[in-house]
C-alpha cells in the first residue's frame, strides 16, 4: 500500500516542514516526559514537548509504521529505514525524533546513524560520534558499542567519523547484519540514509535487507517522480515493504 502525504508547513515555534499520513494515533500510552534532558539539541522536541503539532505528526509516522507491521512476530525487533531523497538536512531530526516517540512507548530502540557523508545524530543527541558504523565497516575499529541516550529505553550507534567516500561500505554489509545483537534485547531499529543524486538506488537491497519496512521522505517541487519509482522498485525487488511516503 502506498501511502500518499498531504504537505504541512512547518510550525511557527520551530521543527521542520513535516506531512504524515492521516492515521489513527498507534495504541499505547507514552512514558510520561519529565524535565527536557540535559544536552539534547532543541532539533528533538520529542523530548521536550509531546503535545507540540510537529510531534503529533511524528507520532501518526509512528502509527503507520507500527500499524505495516502489526503482524510481526512477537520477540523479533521490529525494523524501519527512513530513505531521504532531497533532504538530507531534514532526515536527522526525523530519524532522532522518530525514535524517541518509539522509545516512548516503551520499545527499547536502537537508532543506527548510515550517513557517512554528513553524520549530524551525536552531535543531536549531544554525544561523542567519533567512533561508530563506519569504523567498524571499514575494520578500523572494534564492533562499537551503542551509546545510551538522555532519553530512556534509546541507544544511539553513531555514523562515525565524517567520511566522503565511504558510502561504498555500506554496499558490502545489510544494516541488520553489521548490527546484529547490538543490543540483543533491541525491540526497535530505526536507521536513516539518504540518497544523493549521485547515486543510483541499487545499493538500497543489498542495505536494507531483511527490513520490515521502510519510508520515503521526499521533497516537494525537487524530488522527481522517476527517482522516487526507481527506489520503489528497488525496494520491491528486495521484498522490503513500503509504509508510506513523507512528502515535505
């Protein structure tokens, strides 16, 4: 099923431009939020603010997401990619907050940083990002640990150091199995990548292989209609399924 985005602009107290599908709010009830957490960005309001409208379209993401995988067995993490074509810019702070509405459900969610060229989610979340998936792709370093979040149930796994070329990593590794056990009680993984125009969506089944699902963000009047069917068809042929389609 396609799901199909109205546009909204974005809030007059922050946030970004952000349109979710017209679902009902997922089942559950939010851990309750306490004081903001020490040194989150305000890019992540969250953590701050569950009743802000950014959050609430956030949070429909989330009930679309959970609602494409409701028949997940139970014990296997449920896993999302979020695939950015035209906004990168954008893609961290949705990926960061996408996460944290997770986590505040209750879901212990691991958040996998795949942007090599322009890490941004440590500096987000406030932590240290010179170590993370890169390094361990391109055997640098040690298997690297998550790092625990100022937000409860939410480890973050950094990009790494900022590096130009290494996206071709990414090409010999699936997400899932560069990740696999860290950690091994993980309920949710949420991974976000974006694709420039420079490069051709092929690479997307061998990277996202074994998803449950994934979303495309996309970005009005500059994505093209080819781009986006190209990546569809990708994902198609990789068996990933599609949850819907972010149009910002």
């Amino acid at each position: 099923m396609r799901i199909r985005a109205k546009i909204d602009r974005a809030p007059a107290n922050g946030g970004f431009p952000f349109a979710a599908a017209s679902v009902a709010a997922a089942a559950g009830v939010e851990l309750d939020v306490q004081d903001p957490p020490g040194d989150l960005s305000s890019e992540l309001f969250a953590a701050y603010d569950m009743e802000h409208s950014a959050v609430r379209k956030i949070r429909a993401l989330r009930a679309t997401i959970l609602q494409a995988v409701d028949q997940k067995p139970r014990g296997e993490a449920l896993t999302c990619a979020l695939i950015g074509m035209d906004c990168a810019d954008e893609l961290p702070g949705i990926a960061g907050n996408l996460a944290i509405v997770m986590a505040r459900l209750g879901m212990r969610t691991l958040l996998v940083e795949a942007d090599f060229r322009a890490p941004q989610l440590a500096r987000l979340f406030g932590l240290p990002g010179d170590h993370g998936l890169v390094g361990y792709l391109d055997d640098s370093d040690e298997q690297p640990a998550p790092l625990a979040t100022a937000v409860e149930g939410l480890q973050l796994l950094p990009a790494g150091a900022e590096q130009e070329l290494s996206s071709h990593y990414l090409e010999r590794y699936s997400i899932l199995e560069a990740t696999r056990g860290w950690p091994a009680m993980t309920e949710c993984v949420i991974t976000g990548l974006p694709i420039g125009r420079d490069q051709e969506a092929g690479f997307l089944a061998s990277v996202f292989a074994g998803f449950d699902t994934a979303v495309l963000l996309t970005k009005q009047h500059r994505t093209t209609y080819d781009r986006v069917r190209s990546v569809i068809d990708v994902l198609d042929g990789a068996a990933i399924p599609i949850a819907g389609t972010v149009l910002l």
